[in-house]
C-alpha cells in the first residue's frame, strides 16, 4: 500500500475502516470519554520465528520440541528498545501504559478520546446500527515517524461488535429430552460415540482454553449438566480479559447458548479434562487480548483452544487479521492447537454481496477449520453423513477460499479450487475437518436451565478440541499445530469420514463449492474416526 503523509503522520497499511453497512453517525465522540486500545507491536524474530515454525511442521510428532513458555519470551519477545519508544509516546501524549506483554508483543494503553485523536490522527464518531450503538472512525490510523515500523496495528479505537458466535438452536425454543431424542439429537457422548472417540480415558493432564466474547455460565447448571451425562463434573474457571467477565445473560439465545455449548461438549468428549474460559469484550482488541492471554498464559498453559466466534474477513482490517495470524503463529511454536468454527451460513458468510466469503479466524492457516454436517446415526453407528445446509434460513457449513491468506504448502495436494468469485483467486482453503452441526441431528444442551438442541460449527470446534485434548493425552505429548500432519495422513489410515455429498450454498442457484471425494470447501478432509485418528498421529511421518 502506498503512504501517504498526514502531518508528520503515516497511516498503519491494512487500517482503514468504514462504517458498519446499516448504520447512521450521530455525533462526535465524547472527548473526555476514557477509552483502552492495544497496539500488537512488530518482532525483531518475526522472519526466524516463521521460519522455526515451518521447520517444526515438518518434524514427525513424537520428534517434535515445542518452545516453553520462558524460551519463547527469551527468544521472540518484543525488544525493549522498542517498548520505551512506545512507552515515551504513550507519556507525551498524556496516555497511560496498562500493561505490556513483550512474549505476545501487546501493549494496552489508556487514556481520553481527545488524547488519542492527537496519538493517532483519527477522530472517532458515534454511530447508531438497528442492533446496537458503537464508537466508530472512517479512514485510517496514523503513526508518527518513530512508531512507524514498530507498530503493526492499534485496535480498539473503534468498539463496534467484530464478531457473532457460530450456533444455531434447533426450532429456536426449549424442548424435553426426550422430544430431542425422538427429533435424532444427541449428547455430545453420543456424538463421541458415533466418531469412534477412544473411550475410558481421563484427559487429567490435559487444559482446554474457549475463547468466549460475551455471555457466561453457571457451575451449579453445569454441575448438573455433566451429572445427566454421568460424567464427573470438569475443574471449569474463567479469565477476565480487558474488564469482561463471566456473565451469564439469562437468554439462552443469546451469547450464554455459546458459552453453554462449548464448555459442555469439550468436557464431555474428554472427560477429565480441565476448562479455562477466557472472556474478554466482542471488538477486535478483546478478540487478539483474548486469544494472545490464552496462548501465553503460564499458569493454565492450554495445549488446545476452542474458538467459535468469527466474522467474514471482509468484515475485518487487514491490520486485525495480520495480528491474530501472528498470535496463532506463536501458538504453534508452543505446540498450542487452535481450532476454530467456519461459520454458519455457507460460502456466503452472511454477506450480501452476491459474492463468496470465508470466516476469519478460521482462515488463518495457523488454526484448524471446522465445517458443519448433518449425522445421521444409532447405537453408535453413523448412517449417514452430508453437508449441512439448511438454507438461507437455516444455516450451512462456512467454507470457501481464503481472499486474505495464500494457499498453504500443505494444502497443495488437497486441490483446493480456485475462488468462485470473479478472477478466481488461489487461497488457502476453508475448513480443514468436520464435524455434526445440524441443529436438527444437533447436540443436546442445558442453557440457562432449558434443554435444547444446538448445532452450528460453533460445537464442532469444541468437539475437535475434546478429540486434540484426548490425543495429547494419549500420545504424551501435544500434537500442536496439526493442519500439516492431517493433510499427509495416508487415506488408508481411515482417519476421517469421506462427505462427498452436499454444497453450502445458500443462495440455492451457483453451488459455488461442492462436496466431492477427498478434501472440499465445504467439509475439509472429513468428520473424524477419533480413535483411527489418533493411532495414525501416533504413526505420523515427516511431512512437507
């Protein structure tokens, strides 16, 4: 991108904004109003720690050495020349330094609207949406000279809601149990069951992290949740991440449905396992504020993270996806899988453009996409398995190529297509796996003190959180960043059910992708066969 100069001022590439479609500018923002932003600062290491982490997925699993925690921050924390540049803005600028995570490269500051008018060379607005009201800007941020090539990204200056959880309540309402039963739900047990999960295992050293931008959930619901399943009740706590903290909203269709159903299918598909939820605000500083807390955190050291939030990546600036992407990065170095949902609303993405759209973060290639199905099953034996697609209105596995991302050295045997939009893009391809997300062959959930059934990748990204947590456990080690060992995984191992029917389309004319034998945009490489799975990671050579 080319610069261009504002003052003494160059804008951040990747940082422009414009207003959320729908919504109407009512006024400036309030110049006293005392705001936070976080800035994701560049890495001396950025080039070696890329270069590491190729390197790494190239190892056979039981060869691999992730980083620790303490060897990471040695070697790839931010340099600390740098951060008293930062800190010497922040001071004449009359901005406060809240605190500083030089392993994640974050820096949060704090201090008046009119103070960051001056810092960044934006003036924020307030603007009214049908759904909600936020403190938004247009244009681009501006950086003075000696931040220029310091600072990757400032986030936060604009609060407007960057994502939506991925799950969708069958009939949208509360029903009995055995309603649910008869209507070809299950528990996610059943589910576990119907993949072939390895069984009478206790993931007892293992830590599931969820990242979750809103809602909250009740032990004592919880307790007597995991109770009906005769499963023992997991050790759950919560992180509060920039002020948020777990509240639960007693609307079981809002976000407390996503908190409910990742907590309770990741528990109940690797029992033992221990829960830690980080909750952090629903704006792209929350989102990276909560993703780079779970990553680094060295007191519950997650070795697998379930994510079922996300937008188009449309929806986002470059500079947002560039800093989440950098984070998951640093998750692989430290052998932390990231699994994320693809969307609910097939290869549109809920964007009306008449154009295809992929789910961010779930096109980083640093994270494990999970697309959407609809199972069919009984006594533990699938029937049959086809894409989701309910429609428009009923919602369909995300899926597509990325408009962002290139096409990964890994995925170049997977015949990832060329984007169904014009021109044809070549990108990485969305998702990677599968898994039941049919809210009508859904999960079956107490939300709130109501029983219902949930679909939505929102609860396949829990279930392949659960299945990492039981390999982790079984091999004694993490696999950590999988997408490469996955791809080069023999068809013979039966490691994944085939979905070879199906679109995600949701217009109901292009079909833009197409399920298909072998990898596609609508359900990755497959459902799983857990248990062949994860006897065939045990096996897993070198890949490239």
């Amino acid at each position: 991108m080319q610069s261009r100069e504002r003052g003494a001022h160059t804008p951040i590439p990747g940082s422009e904004r414009k207003a959320v479609p729908g919504a109407k500018h009512v006024g400036p923002a309030d110049l006293g109003e005392r705001i936070s932003v976080t800035m994701y600062l560049r890495r001396c290491s950025s080039e070696k720690l890329a270069q590491a982490v190729e390197e790494l997925s190239k190892v056979p699993l039981a060869k691999r050495r992730h980083m620790s925690h303490e060897e990471f921050a040695v070697a790839h924390a931010v340099d600390a020349d740098d951060l008293k540049i930062v800190e010497d803005f922040a001071k004449e600028h009359g901005l406060t330094v809240d605190h500083v995570n030089a392993a994640a490269a974050t820096v949060g500051l704090s201090g008046s609207v009119t103070s960051f008018h001056e810092a960044f060379g934006v003036e924020l607005a307030l603007y009214e949406h049908p759904d909600f009201k936020y403190r938004g800007r247009t244009g681009a941020i501006h950086l003075p000279a000696q931040l220029s090539d310091i600072v990757v990204a400032v986030l936060g200056l604009d609060n407007r809601p960057q994502t939506k959880p991925h799950f969708r309540i069958h009939q949208g309402e509360a029903v009995d149990m055995r309603a649910l039963a008869a209507e070809m739900s299950y528990t996610p047990v059943q589910v576990a069951q119907l993949y072939n999960f390895p069984e009478n295992i206790t993931c007892d050293d293992q830590c599931i992290g969820i990242i979750e931008l809103g809602g909250g959930y009740s032990l004592d619901a919880l307790e007597e949740y995991f109770s009906s399943l005769g499963v023992a009740t997991p050790t759950i706590s919560s992180v509060s991440v920039d002020g948020a903290t777990n509240q639960p909203t007693g609307d079981s269709n809002g976000p407390d449905g996503e908190v409910d159903l990742d907590i309770e299918v990741a528990a109940a598909v690797a029992p033992g396992a221990k829960i830690v939820v980080y909750f952090a605000p629903n704006t792209d500083a929350g989102f990276l504020d909560a993703i780079t807390t779970a990553i680094h955190d060295t007191t519950n050291k997650p070795s697998v993270l379930s994510i079922s939030w996300g937008g188009a990546e449309s929806s986002w600036t470059t500079q947002a996806m560039q800093a989440m992407n950098s984070a998951f990065q640093d998750a692989a170095a430290l052998g932390v899988t990231v699994c994320c949902a693809s969307g609910d609303d097939g290869s549109a993405d809920s964007v009306d453009d008449g154009e295809v759209h992929v789910d961010f973060p779930a096109s980083s290639p640093y994270v494990l996409a999970c697309g959407g199905t609809r199972l069919t099953g009984s006594n533990g034996t699938i029937e049959s398995e086809v894409v989701w697609n309910d429609g428009a209105n009923g919602g369909a596995s995300g899926g597509g190529v990325s408009d962002v991302f290139a096409l990964p050295s890994w995925q170049a045997n997977a015949n990832v297509p060329p984007s169904a939009n014009p021109g044809g893009h070549v990108g990485r391809g969305v998702p990677d796996v599968a898994g039941d997300a049919d809210p009508a062959t859904g999960y079956q959930v107490l939300v709130d003190g109501q029983q219902l059934a949930i679909g939505g990748t929102s609860a396949v990204a829990p279930l392949w959180a659960g299945l990492i947590a039981i390999a982790n456990y079984t091999l004694g080690h993490p696999v950590g960043f999988l997408n490469p060992i996955l791809y080069g995984l023999p068809s013979d191992a039966g490691a994944f059910h085939d979905i070879t029917s199906g679109n995600n389309d949701v217009n109901g004319s292009t079909e833009a992708y197409q399920a298909r034998p072998g990898w596609d945009a609508c359900t990755g490489l497959g459902s799983p066969n857990g248990a062949k799975l994860v006897s065939a990671l045990g096996s897993a050579g070198s890949t490239t």
